[in-house]
C-alpha cells in the first residue's frame, strides 16, 4: 500500500484557464479503463519540457523534443498508456507522427510539430496507433477545463493511486493557479517503467525563464527520486503556462520569478515523492539528506549509494537499524578522499555514527525506534563544505520481488 | 542452494610447497566452529594483495596494505571470522596491531609488518582480540602442508559450501601446483559482507611480475563479478608464491610468466565464480559479455549496468526473457553516444534485439527456454569497437529479501 498517499480528493485539483483535458477508453490494451488522454491549450501558451536521458528513449521522446525544438507553438499534448511506444524502431516513431497529425487536424492546428505525443505501457510492441487515432474524437468531446482529477487517473498504468496536486499563490494582486499530476509507482516497472509528470499555471511567463524553471523544479524533484535505480526509455516532465491568469509575463530572476519557480517546485515535488510512496511493495518512505559536502556532485553520490543499496533497502523493510551496511555505502559512494572519521550518521535525530564507529551514546532501540516509523530520515553530515544534496526513496520488500517476478504485462 | 557447485572433495586441494595451514576453534562469534586460520610461508616467499577500495575499509585491511608496502618479508597470514574489525576507530588498529605482535612471537618473525591480519563478520564491533590471541598457539600446533580443505571451512561465514581449486602446470620440467580458496557468499552479506581470496604456488617469481600477475588476475576475475552492488569493507585477494618448486626466478613478460599468469587467473576465476554461484538465494548464474565496444570501461558500464538492475535479476530469477529490461539498462548504461539501432542482444545463442527493437525471428519461446537453465548467457554486441568485457553475477530470488531483512548478525 502507497506510504502515507491517497488519491486526489473531487475538486481538490483546481483548474487552470487556458489548459483543457479530455480523455477516452480507447482499448489501447485493455478494455473499460480510461487510457488516452488529450491536454489542449490556448494560444500563447509556453511549454518547456524535460526529458529521460535513456539512449533507448521512445519514439515520442524523440518526436517530442524536436516538436519542442521547432520553437511552433503547442497547442496540445496527447498521452496514451497501455503501450510505451518504445523499442519499435523507424515504424514507432511513424505512429507517433501520425497520432500528431491526426491530433493537429482535429484541433484545426496548423501542423503537427504543435502537439507533443507520449506513451506509456509495455516495450517492445507495435503501437496500436489505430486505436489510438480512433479514441481522439472522444477526448476532444469532453475537454474541460475542470477534468484534472480524470486526466491523473487517464495516465495511470500500475500505480494504486491516482496523483495530483494543486497550490494557489498572489502576484501582483493576482490568484495564480498552479496544478500538476503524475504517474509511475515507484518501483519501475517490468515494460512499465515510465515517469510522467505535467504541471499547468495560469501565470504568464517567458520562455527563457520558464526553461530555467524547469531545470530547478526537476533538480529538486523528480531527479531526486529514486527506487530501483531503473531508468526509463520514457520519463517526462512537462511545465505549461497559458498567461490567462491576466499578470504581466514574469521574467527571469524577479521577485514573481522566484515565488512561482518555489510554488511549481513544490508542486513538482510532492508530484515526485508521490510516485516514490506508490512504489509497489513500498512500506517506508525514507529522506536521505547529505550535508556539508565539498560540492553538490559529491552529496549526491553519498546519496544515491545508500539509496540503491538493497542491502539498505532491506534492512528498512525489516526495520533493522544496519548501520554498517550504512557506512559501507558512504564508504563506497566514490567520494574523493573522504575522511570517514570526521563524519556523522543520523537516523532521525539520533547521532548513530561518528569517529568512524558507532556513536558511544547511541543505543540500539533509538535507532529500532526511528526505523519503526513508515517516514524515515537518514542523515550524513560529511563536515567537508557547504554542499547539500536530498533523495527520497523506498524499502524494498517481499512484495517488489513478487510484483517484478510474477508480473509480465 | 548454490548454483552448480559443491565443496572441494577431500584431497582435490593440492598441498603447494612451503605453505603451511592451521586453523582453531577460537569462539570468536560462535561455539564449536572453525573460526581462526594462520598460513604460515616458507622464506623467500614473495606476497602480492588487492584489497578494498571502500573508504570505511577495516583496520585490518589498512595494517594489511602497510606490512605490504614495508617490503619486509611477509611470514605469515591471519584469518578470523565472526567479526570484521570495521567500524572500530583506532581501538580496531590497535587491536589488529596485538594480532600480529602475537603472532609473530609465536612464529620467531623479526617484525609484526611480516603478519598480514584479516578479519570477516559483523562490522561495527569490537573484535574480541583476546580469544583471538588465545587460539593462535592451536593454529600453530596443526600447521600442515595438506590443510587446505580445512582453510577453506574456517574462513567461512554465511557461505554454503566451503570453495577451493587447485591446478597444475608444467614448467621446465618441473610441476608447478596452484591451490586457491575464497570465501564470500555472493550477496553479499549483512555485516559480513567480505570477500576473501588465497592463491599459493610453488613456482617462484618476481616481486614486479607478481604484481603485475595479480592486477592481471584480479581484473578477469574478482573485479568481474557482482550480487548487489555493495562493496565491502573487507574485501582482500593475496597471491603468495613460496618458489618451493626449484625453478628459475620467472620474470614478468616471459613464456613463463604468461603460463603461470594463465593458470592463476583461472583459479582466481574459478573461485571468484563460486562467491556468486553461492550467492544466497541464487538459482541462476548468468554470465554477462559485452563485445565489440570501443574501450573496455564502456563495456563494463553496459555489463554492470545490466548485472545490477533489480528489474533484470527478478526477470530472471522469474525465468522471463525481459527484453525491454534489458535494452534500457543497456540504454541508461551511459555509454557515450550509443547507437541503439547498430546493437544486437543475445540470450545463449538465440538473436533477441536487433535495429533498436525485438529481432525480427525472434520467437518468445525461444528466449524462455534459455531463460529456464540454471546457467545464463547475455551476449550485447555493440558493434563500434574492439573491446570487451565480462561480468558474473546471480539472479534476485524472494530468499535475497528474505536473507537480508529477516537476519541481524
């Protein structure tokens, strides 16, 4: 069960004027689930997107990041699930320039290269792109602007619960909405190993500083996250502005650049964190915080060693306080001439580790009491700089085998 | 239970001339097991070790490095189980230190830097040097050339089986033996996470040849294999050449040197194998080989990349020929500038991606049948180079999460 996460409670999603969503039961791989999505926008709307760095990326990957570079105005997105569209080689990225065209066609666009396709589902199949033409009409009927909570369950494939926020901030006067959602359960998955994610605001923003948003929004959110350490061939993050709120165009390093780049970040990150609380078999949601590293690099390995241990993982399903297994991740993390001795390890607020040994106050049941809870602070101060660095992460339990053993989509 | 692999019969570890074994129930951790080894080496014997490159590395591994690099004349080794001596500070160093002082009494050497200290078992506690100390005298006392068996059993831990290979050469006439144990038991373990390895021969060498044979060694052998990831604290390879056997001195490049080099480096395989085919819950050994690369980091990239990912060894572990798991470690691998569409995978012998997609005759059923047998042939082909590389590793079974967060040493 998701660690502390539910679904998106009715009319919790605010809309966004400007942003419309429609979405379709296209029996893109199975029946009676909602699996196409349509997201259109109005005109003036800037988009920036951020992409996976999988050399085995999907063809919509590809199509989307040129549709980007095209500098065209988008006008629309479109999502399907059921089957990423990855791994299909020249023929994929065909099916994927045909659901543009067909999209750009019934959206009166002008070309193709103004809409943004995205799949999700298994790897290595055809695309059923019939099937997903034919399921456009349905979305273009019921777009709404009012329809976020069915567009977050539209891109769901094996998540639990469907994910999505909303946050409201004043500028100049103005109510500024921003909403997001996202999908991908965390453990990425078998053929199913996508992160999506799509935030709208109503804020007026340009290009140039929404393209910097995006880089700070993602490196405090979505790279921060991690399960298994899988990356995959389609994990997507997509940030639109319409301008309809009425604010003059912010630009960047102002004082309204920096209250929106914080309320999106925050979106971003709660959008992020929820796929790690959704990871399959997850029953801990753990913070891992490096502190006082020489450099952001360096904090992030220290990280990334200790989230990606299963040794780790592990020992936090079974609420055993390892610590060793801890300190052997630091100490296998690839820090450059790192003195073990000067470091601290915390769990919690508990000083477990100092002097390159255990702590002399520290006793075994305060670390078993932190471990017990279902949100779990690792903390390693390397006395080194000023550096810091965060990544959330899950347990890695029975079920995570199970679910990666048993399953095949 | 292990893959393909039982303990040495008794009397297949061949004695090698000039090194003398001796073991003892020390009560280190346990009643009533063999816990303590001392081998102890003729005069002239030359003594070459890799060691750990994790930071937190054990006291004992730092003493290690330093009576090495002393040049003094290295007269014997120490082996204890049920504690690391990692995570211990400067009490650790100092308890190291008392072990060779001990033991170098005991043996009449000149100097405790001609004592090579090991420790393997729970980290991040005191060792109990006394009872350490106490049990060299019954070591010393069973001292004998045909005790290699015996070795093999007393430095295990979690191991299954205990693991040992010899193997003969002939050099101007004169037979050469090679006898070699290793202990670790592939997962590596909770707070036992060591690998160990010992490689004696008669054959006589020079000290630069030697090092030179075991970084060749080392490198086709124990640097090529992988459970999860983790890196110990204690991980230790020694090769020890006695010069027993009467040949001449071998100097490096020779066609001497090459035969001996070839035989070594079998054995270290051999034994580097047998930690991951020990692997606790492993039911698969899979062989995973990356050709024609452009350098051989990037092909271990790829291999490793392939060999760490929970996804892939739950996918085999499941007897399921995941391709889409495959291709997109291979795709995050980080490989600079890969061109997914110029490779081609292989399980066993069966062509299963080609073109950036599932190859063309390729049939299901012919992957699942390769992916029943308990041993496994990955073969990526990237078609932009020379290089290669290989990597051993083991599947990912309910039984690792089970062995890890069920057991607290």
């Amino acid at each position: 069960m998701p660690v502390n996460l539910s679904a998106p409670q009715a009319n919790s999603l605010l809309p966004v004027k400007g942003v419309q969503l429609g979405f379709a039961e296209a029996n893109i791989r199975k029946q009676n689930r909602k699996d196409l999505l349509v997201i259109k926008l109005s005109e003036g709307t800037r988009v920036a997107g951020v992409f996976t760095k999988n050399q085995f990326c999907a063809a919509p990957v590809t199509l989307s990041k040129d549709h980007l570079a095209s500098g065209n105005e988008i006008r629309a997105l479109v999502v399907n699930t059921g089957n990423a569209n990855a791994g299909t080689g020249e023929p994929g990225m065909q099916h994927a320039k045909q659901t543009c065209v067909a999209l750009a066609d019934l959206l009166g666009a002008k070309s193709a290269s103004q809409i943004l396709p995205f799949s999700t589902g298994v790897i290595l199949e055809s695309l059923p792109v019939d099937r997903v033409i034919a399921g456009l009409p349905a979305c273009i009927e019921n777009l709404k602007e009012d329809n976020w909570l069915n567009a977050a369950e539209a891109i769901m494939t094996t998540d639990i619960v469907a994910k999505g926020y909303s946050k409201r901030i004043s500028l100049e006067g103005k109510t500024i909405t921003i909403t997001g959602i996202s999908k991908g359960s965390g453990m990425i998955h078998p053929n199913m190993a996508t992160m999506l994610g799509y935030i709208a605001t109503d804020a007026a923003i340009s290009q140039l500083a929404l393209e910097q948003l995006i880089d700070y929004a993602v490196n405090r959110s979505f790279n921060c996250i991690t399960v298994d350490g899988d990356t995959s061939t389609n994990d997507s993050l997509i940030l639109m502005a319409t301008g309809q709120s009425g604010i003059a165009e912010i630009q960047a390093d102002t004082a309204d650049y920096l209250a929106l780049r914080d309320a999106m970040t925050e979106v971003a990150t709660l959008l992020a964190q929820a796929i790690v609380r959704d990871g399959e078999g997850a029953t801990k949601f753990m913070t891992v915080q490096v502190e006082a590293g020489r450099d952001l690099e360096e904090c992030r390995k220290v990280a990334y060693a200790i989230s990606h241990s299963p040794l780790i993982k592990t020992a936090f399903f079974a609420s055993d306080p390892n610590l060793g297994r801890i300190l052997a991740a630091i100490g296998y993390a690839g820090v450059d001439s790192l003195d073990v001795n000067a470091m601290q390890l915390y769990l919690g607020d508990v000083l477990v580790a100092e002097n390159g040994g255990r702590a002399q106050a520290y006793q075994e049941e305060q670390g078993a009491a932190v471990m017990k809870e279902p949100e779990i602070l690792v903390r390693v101060v390397l006395n080194r700089g000023e550096a810091s660095a965060t990544v959330w992460t899950c347990d890695f339990s029975y079920d995570y085998v199970k679910i990666n053993a048993d399953y095949r989509s």
